[in-house]
C-alpha cells in the first residue's frame, strides 16, 4: 500500500473550489470516525467544499460501495483490515491519509477482573477477520486462551489451540459489540463506540491493546483510480490541521488520552 502525503495540500485553498461543484461522498461508521469527519464536512462547506457524509452500519458496505463508485472515500478501517478486504474481494484501493488510532479493550459488567471469568464463561468478539485476530490477541496476553504459534491478528476461533475455562464465544459485528456487553462475561470493545452508545464507562476496560500500534490506525481510504481527486486532498489536509476536529476526536474518547491518538501526528 501506499500512502499518498498531503504536505502540498495544506498549501492549497479550498476557497477556489465552487459551492456547485459535485459533492465529495464519504462513507463513514457512527461514533467517533463519523463524527469527526461530519466536523471537517461542516469547515469544508464554509471554504467552498461540498462534502457528503453517508453512514453505514456495517464494516462490509462501506468498500463495497467505495469499490462501486457510490462514494469516493472513506474513513473507517485500518491497513491490517484494509489488506484483508482486498484479498478476499480483489478491491483496488489507496490510504490516502492517516487517521486516529484507537484503542481495543476487554470489557465485563459481570466481573471486576479476569480471574472471576467462570468456567463456561461467555465471551462476545467481533466477526470479522483482523479485528476479530486482535481481540484474540488480547485475550491471549491476559491469559485466558493460547493461540496457533505466529497467526498474529489474522487468527480466528479455529487457531486458538488451548481454552481451559472452555469459553463459549459469540461472533458480533464490531459497532454492535458495545449493545452486548452486559449479556455476556467479557466483550471485546472499542471505546468511542462505548463513548457514542453511552452505555458504560469506556476508561473501565480490564485490558487494553497497545496504542502505539500504527498499522490499526483507522485512515482515509479511496479508489486507485480516484486517488489523486484534489477534493481528497484539500478534504484531509483539513480535517489533519482542523482544532474543531481534533476536539470532537477527543471529546469522542471521554477526553482520555489513554484512548486513543492523532496517528498524523505521531
């Protein structure tokens, strides 16, 4: 993959581009990645950049419709998950721009540590591939199951090789883990959609994945053949330099900076 800079887009003026002009479409996720990116869309109009933001509920839709031509960008996944997508769907796609990295937690409403997990316990993960090898990671470095020797976060259910509480788990679609959580004993989540649902406290995780970790770094993703449309470039050399976004990012993360980070800027 690679990753298309936007040092020369700074310098150039949204304010040449006309109101009229066709509207550039972004595929987004609700939570913090949508709202954010409705943030710049707002800045945006007022410097002549007609911007639509179009929700999906789902992590399937959003590079289908990108791959159709039915938006031209979008902004909710990482490279790992990115490089997945292409693989199994022969997609054609660019990072166009870095994003927010955020965090990965374990969650209980039933228990204050992992030691109280029972045997037979239930264990809510994400569905998809990536995502779901993450989670698996996760709950590997707490010791609650071993994983197959070097599947790193491609693993799956399949690969995890020792479960002595013989944990039950439930394959959930990543946005609606957080709806879940207090039904089972532990949950793999992700705080801004905590923070978005408003459900529990996102800074009360028993675990969390490392911050640090660039390559699951959510960023704008476009079309090889539309990777070079002026209108991405002056749309996230704005959200990048934008204090109105960066606050609503912060604010989207319970104002924690354990949570998450401006992956640009690191």
């Amino acid at each position: 993959m690679k990753l298309v800079t936007f040092a020369l887009a700074a310098a150039l003026s949204l304010a040449g581009l006309s109101a009229s002009a066709e509207a550039l479409k972004i595929g987004v996720v609700p939570g913090a990645y949508g709202d954010a990116v409705n943030v710049a869309a707002e800045e945006a109009k007022a410097k002549g950049l007609e911007v639509e933001v179009i929700e999906f509920s789902d992590w399937t839709t959003p590079n289908s419709a990108l791959a159709s031509g039915d938006i031209d960008l979008n902004f909710f996944q990482h490279q790992p998950f990115l490089e997945n997508a292409e693989k199994e769907r022969g997609y054609d796609f660019e990072v166009v721009g870095q994003g927010i990295l955020a965090n990965l937690g374990l969650y209980s409403l039933r228990h204050k540590s992992f030691d109280e997990i029972p045997q037979g316990g239930t264990v809510a993960i994400a569905n998809d591939p990536v995502n779901q090898g993450r989670g698996l990671l996760l709950l590997e470095k707490s010791g609650l199951i071993k994983l197959r020797e070097g599947v790193g976060f491609l693993g799956t259910l399949d690969d995890i090789t020792e479960n002595p509480r013989a944990l039950k788990f439930t394959e959930v679609e990543g946005p609606q883990l957080v709806r879940i959580t207090g039904d089972v004993d532990l949950a793999q989540g992700y705080p801004h959609f905590i923070v978005a649902a408003g459900a529990f406290d996102p800074t009360s995780g028993l675990a969390y994945s490392g911050i640090e970790d660039k390559q699951f770094a959510v960023s704008f993703v476009s079309r090889a053949d539309n990777k070079d449309d002026p209108r991405i470039a002056q749309f996230i050399a704005l959200f990048q330099q934008s204090q109105a976004v960066k606050d609503q990012v912060r604010h989207s993360f319970a104002d924690s900076d354990k949570l998450y980070i401006l992956a640009w800027q690191g």
